[in-house]
C-alpha cells in the first residue's frame, strides 16, 4: 500500500532543510491568499522553524538542490498543527461508563468524583499518554491539560504528564488544576478530592520553577488552573490570580458551561458568572475559560474588552446537554476563540481534526452557514487556540514560526467524489493525520504516532494496559 510519500530525494545530505513539495491544498488562514505557498513549505529540522514558503509553481529560493530533502505531499492538505485548548487526559479512562451516559453535568460528575478519586500515578501515565497520541494522529501539535485530581499518592500528577509529554514529542500547556471547596462547606467534589490552598500554591510554584518554558519554541508550559467555582474557594481564585501575574504564566477555568454553574454562582457569590471572575482579579488577557456557554450581551462585551479567551469544546457540549456557545459573537468582540476537546469522559474522544467538524456544524445552528465557514473553524483549531494559550510562534504557516504541521489524505470511500480539499477536509469528516510535524520532527508517520525517540508507539500494548486499569479504576 502507498502512503503517496516519495522516498526523500537527498541532494544536500549535510543540510537540514526539507521541502514539503506541491501539496494539494495549504491553510493559510481564512482571507489568506493560499497560492504563496501552494508549491509547498520549506522548514529546518535543526531550528525546527518554516524558513520558506514557495508560491505556486516555484521551487526554494536556492533551487531543488539548495535542500536536503524532497517530500512529495501533493496527496496531502497541509494545515497549521491543530492546538487543543482544553481537556483532561485522565478521563480517558471512564469513558463510555453508562451510569452517567445520559445525565447532565452536576449528575455527571457527582457519579464520577468518587470513581476519579482512586485515580493512581500508572494510571495517568497511561491516560495521558493515551490521549496525547490520539490527539497527535487528530493532527494536534500542542495540547492544553486541565489536570484539577489530587488523591492521596497523585502529588506528582504534573510531573508524570511532563515526563509523557517529552517522551510523544509534542507541545503542551500542563495546567496545575486544583479543588479547595468541597462537599462539607457548599461544594460539589468529595472531601477526598480536595486540598488545602496553601499546598496547591506552593506546589504550583514549584513546577512553574521546575518546568515552565518561555518564548518561542517552548515545548512544556504550566498554568493555574482552579476547576471551577463550585470546587474552589474565592480566596484560591484571587491568589491564584496573583500568583499567575508574578510568575507570568497564564490561567484557566471552567466558566459558564451551564445554567447550574449560572444559579450556584448566583446563590454562593450574590453574582453572574463574569460578575464573579472581575471580582477575584481574572478579567484579564492572562485568562482562558472553558466553555463560555451562557454569556449574555454585556459580558461578551467585557470579556473582549479584556482580551480574554475561550475554549469551545463543541462535542462536550452537546453530550452533556450544556447549550451552544456564543463563539462567532464572542469572536466578532476581540475575544480569542479556540477549540478543545473537553475530557474523554465528556466527548469519549480525544480528536480534534474531528472538533473542527462539530464546531463548524453546531455553530451554523446558531449563526448559519455563511459567517461559519470552514475557514474559520479551522482558525479557530490552529490561530484562536495559539492566542487563547498566550502563544504568537504556532498556529500558522509562516516563516518563522514553528515547524508544526499536519498532513491530511482524502483518499478512501469517505472522500470520493470531494472536489474542494479544505471543504472536504472539514465536511466529509477526516478522522487523521497520515503525517504530523512538531518542530521539524516527524511525530506521526502513516497515521500512527512515533515517539521523540523514533520508535513507533507500542499502542497494543498501551492499550491493554489502559484498558487494565480503566477496569480496576472503575471497579474499586
């Protein structure tokens, strides 16, 4: 069987350049003159940046000869690496449990809190890792953890996720989540879930110290995350806040998913949701927000005036019954609007090229066809999501940005009879990547994942093992 990758032609064997050559359709960006780089891309691995783009019927500036390798990808649609901005990797292992299949969010994770609860270090491991190669062969180059689960045992919860991470070779923004509030004083988690704020703020230094990496080309990132504000205290949020403006780093919650959150926020705090987040200091351009499902007019208004994100988790959503958010109008008033997945346990996948598709078609219920293009849901899964993670040097195809790409077959029965690549790309449901660049390095070859080692993923065995524990974690 061909992959429809020619074996690279080497003509300069020292060098550290490839050419991505004539593909069949690039994203470039909506209103975004596509034919600049429609004769292909060129990137150095060892920099791990685009040095050139080659505009329709062109070749490198140096000539064919000036780059040491030629990768035919004129069976392939090229877009920006696809950037998930909100997810938890753990959930990966209670997927598809019927007892909340078909209950709202409050149900859900009333159900759930206690089965989280035995979550183990193998465990995440395993879900991490899971999710991070099944959003990698989704064509996802960077990916968004919100990580809130601290059990007896799970202190290193972050440290294992940063060991995965540079083990699969992508990028990620591991949140250092957190739940200070719950059952015994109004909250919803169980007392076992919780921590006491002053450990979750010493410990969210020290991975900052430990981990976080600035300017561009970062692979490992950390945030504050506080869950939400039915699990965690006023004081937290606030402290979190400032903590997060002098370490510089960003911060992330849950906000306005649903009409319960609205009411709890109303009887707890005397306030609407936005009304809430001003008041504890994240009305800010260091804060992105999952969901942001029930804004009204004026707090739409506000939030773009403070340069604030969101994560649209459009299949998330929809599972839980949570409504449609307003993203098209949140957009329109400067906000960055970018895509997530939301946890496996609330999409039962972990795929983004496949986000792209509920996005667009869940935002046409609410705003029609023609200000939902598939340009723009594929914006918002490449451009929107850098921006919602505080990052200019990926999400697009230029030169100087980072290397990260995905390359996209439309071939097989679902593809057939497609004329247009990027409308097929998004509308005839790709499922993904055949090639998936990070930096310059190949990271998903023939559709299955590699390691930053080079070794194809092991996945019968990730699987048998993940499916091991998802058995015991679920039993008890």
């Amino acid at each position: 069987m061909t992959t429809g990758i020619e074996p690279p032609a080497i003509s300069n064997p020292s060098g550290s350049t490839m050419w991505l050559r004539n593909p069949m359709a690039v994203h470039l960006g909506r209103d975004i003159d596509p034919t600049q780089a429609a004769g292909g891309i060129v990137v150095d691995k060892q920099s791990g940046t685009i040095v050139e783009l080659v505009p329709t019927g062109g070749e490198p500036s140096g000539g064919a000869q000036s780059v040491a390798e030629v990768v035919d990808a004129s069976a392939h649609v090229i877009t920006p690496g696809l950037i998930n901005t909100h997810h938890h990797f753990y959930q990966t292992l209670t997927r598809a449990w019927a007892p909340v299949a078909d209950l709202p969010l409050f149900g859900w994770l009333t159900n759930l809190y206690p089965v989280w609860a035995r979550l183990t270090p193998k465990a995440l491991e395993l879900a991490t890792t899971v999710a991070m190669a099944e959003l990698l062969e989704s064509g996802c180059t960077t990916a968004a953890d919100h990580h809130y689960l601290f059990p007896t045992g799970m202190d290193d919860a972050i440290d294992i996720q940063v060991e995965v991470t540079r083990k699969l070779g992508l990028r990620a923004m591991l949140t250092r989540g957190s739940m200070s509030l719950g059952e015994r004083d109004g909250g919803l988690p169980p007392q076992q879930t919780v921590q006491d704020a002053d450990v979750i703020l010493a410990d969210s230094r020290r991975l900052v110290e430990a981990y976080h990496e600035r300017g561009a080309g970062a692979q490992v990132q950390i945030g504050f995350a506080p869950c939400s504000p039915f699990s965690v205290t006023t004081e937290l949020m606030r402290e979190s806040a400032i903590l997060a403006e002098e370490l510089d780093v960003r911060l992330h919650t849950h906000l306005a998913e649903t009409l319960d959150e609205e009411e709890f926020c109303r009887e707890r705090f005397g306030l609407r949701t936005v009304d809430y987040l001003e008041s504890v200091g994240w009305l800010t351009d260091r804060s992105w927000l999952a969901h942001g499902v029930h804004f009204d007019d004026e707090e739409i208004t506000r939030l773009g005036e403070a340069g604030a994100s969101v994560a649209h988790c459009p299949t998330s959503n929809m599972r839980l019954a949570s409504g449609i958010a307003r993203a098209v109008e949140l957009e329109d008033a400067g906000v960055n609007v970018g895509l997530g997945v939301d946890g496996s346990a609330s999409n039962d996948a972990s795929n983004l090229i496949r986000e792209v598709r509920q996005a667009l078609y869940i935002q046409r219920l609410r705003y029609g066809s023609e200000d939902v293009t598939c340009a723009r849901v594929l914006d918002w899964a490449t451009r929107g999501s850098a921006a919602a993670l505080g990052r200019d040097d990926i999400g697009g195809i230029e030169v100087g940005k980072q290397a990260d790409l995905a390359m996209f077959r439309l071939d097989g029965l679902a593809f057939s009879g497609s004329h247009d690549p990027i409308p097929a790309l998004v509308l005839c449901g790709a499922e993904k990547a055949d090639r998936v660049m990070v930096a310059g390095q190949w990271r998903v070859l023939d559709g299955n994942a590699i390691g930053s080692d080079n070794v194809p993923l092991d996945k019968e065995a990730l699987i048998a093992a993940h499916q091991e524990e998802a058995r015991k974690l679920v039993a008890g």
